[in-house]
C-alpha cells in the first residue's frame, strides 16, 4: 500500500464547506448533504475520509455531530474526525458514532496528558497546525507559541497513531504543500506522518508521496478543495500514489 488519502469533509452549519487559510469569513459552500459526499468518496475507492466538526473547533460546541455520526454510520470504510474534541467525553462520543479515529488539537497542546486518556478509548492522532513557524490553537484562530518541534515533543509517541501537520497558509489555496515542513515533521518524530493543506493537483500528492527523510515517508494525505474545485480526480490521485483500501 502507497500513500493513503483522505478526501475531507469540513462541517459548518451542518453544510460541507472549505475555508482558505483557516479563515472562518473566507467559506465556500460545496453542498448540503455530507453522506452523500462521503459516499462518494467510498464509491470512488478511498481508503479513509476524514471529518472536521469546525464550528466544535471554533467554539467547542458539537454542532455536527449528528451529521459526523451520520457519515460515519453510513461508510464501510474508517473515518478519522476531530474538532473540537476537548475531553475525554467528547472523544467517547465520537468513538460511539462509528469514528475510527479521534484527532485532537488545542485540547492536545494544552493539556498532552489528556491525549493518553483518549488512547485508552481508541486511536488518537494529535493536529499541529502551524501558521508559518507558530503552532495554532481554537480553530486556527490564537498562536500557542510553541514551534513545530516543541509541539510534537509534548507527546509520548507510544500513545499517538499520528501527526496531522497543517499548514493553514497553505489550507484551501491549491498552491501546494509545505514540504518543508512535512520533511520538518518527520526528523522531529517517528509516528506516523498526515499531510494537510495546498494540494492543488495531481503532482503535489506525487511530490508529498515521494519525500523520503531518512528512509521515512508521509503516511497519508488529505485532500479537500481540490477535490470539490475538479482540480483533482479522487480516482487518478489514488492511482498516482498507489492508495488502497
């Protein structure tokens, strides 16, 4: 198995949107029917679709989790959801909905010991999501000032399935990833490496599947407004890094 993708669904409001550069004013709407969506992803051969909850992100409230459960409850293949996710209760919820994996984000910068909870429960993975140098918190909304490094060294890795490292001046623009950053990543730790933010066409997931940093390599890589846009075919990129169920 190559590189696995993971087509995105970012709720807000119940809708499927994107936002660029994390900017909750900067939105577009791509549809009103996440199952739908994240059907299609299945039919398409997608290994993973992964969820954002953003307004639970934003404002720690679960907006969306009856939509979140309801994709979850409808695919035959595993989701990895987050935002928003601040306890080990909002965790256990979302394992109860049919989540595969939890990932956590200012919760998990704040408080790392809570990350070793949740592990308890299930898979966990842990977002880094970096504007420039700085680690962001609340929605991408607040610097925490910790770099990259600093961030992922709060963790024991024996507790954390992954790294989704996003780079939100990247996010939503279709300029390409941070590969920088990614190489960054994956000499600061050994666990497991997802890519998010600025894939834009085929190439850019070629380039990302391609980095090698010390006999290591990004273990998946999601895609979102590429995907809505038609600026990526979810059927040729799975074929272009070997991705499979």
């Amino acid at each position: 198995m190559g590189v696995a993708l993971y087509p995105a669904i970012d709720l807000r409001g119940g809708m499927c949107v994107r936002l660029r550069e994390g900017d909750f004013s900067r939105e577009t709407v791509y549809g009103d029917d996440p199952v739908e969506q994240a059907l299609l992803f299945q039919a398409a051969g997608a290994p993973w679709v992964h969820v954002v909850d953003l307004d639970a992100a934003l404002t720690g409230e679960p907006l969306n989790r009856s939509a979140l459960a309801a994709v979850a409850g409808a695919l035959d293949i595993p989701v990895q959801a987050g935002g928003g996710v601040r306890s080990t209760s909002d965790a256990k919820a979302l394992f109860a909905a049919g989540v595969e994996r939890v990932v956590m984000g200012t919760a998990a910068l704040e408080d790392p010991d809570l990350v070793a909870r949740v592990a308890d429960l299930g898979s966990v993975a842990v977002g880094i999501d970096v504007k420039g140098t700085d680690v962001a918190l609340r929605g991408w909304t607040q610097g925490s000032g910790l770099t990259l490094r600093q961030a992922v060294d709060l963790f024991d890795p024996a507790v954390v399935s992954a790294f989704v490292v996003t780079q939100i001046r990247r996010d939503g623009t279709l300029e390409g990833p941070d590969l920088d950053l990614l190489r960054e990543t994956m000499r600061a730790t050994g666990v497991n490496v997802i890519a998010s933010g600025g894939v834009g066409r085929i190439d850019d997931l070629v380039n990302v599947a391609e980095l090698n940093e010390a006999g290591r390599r990004v273990d998946g890589i999601i895609l979102g407004r590429a995907l809505y846009e038609g600026a990526v075919d979810l059927e040729e990129a799975l074929a272009a890094v070997g991705s499979t169920p």
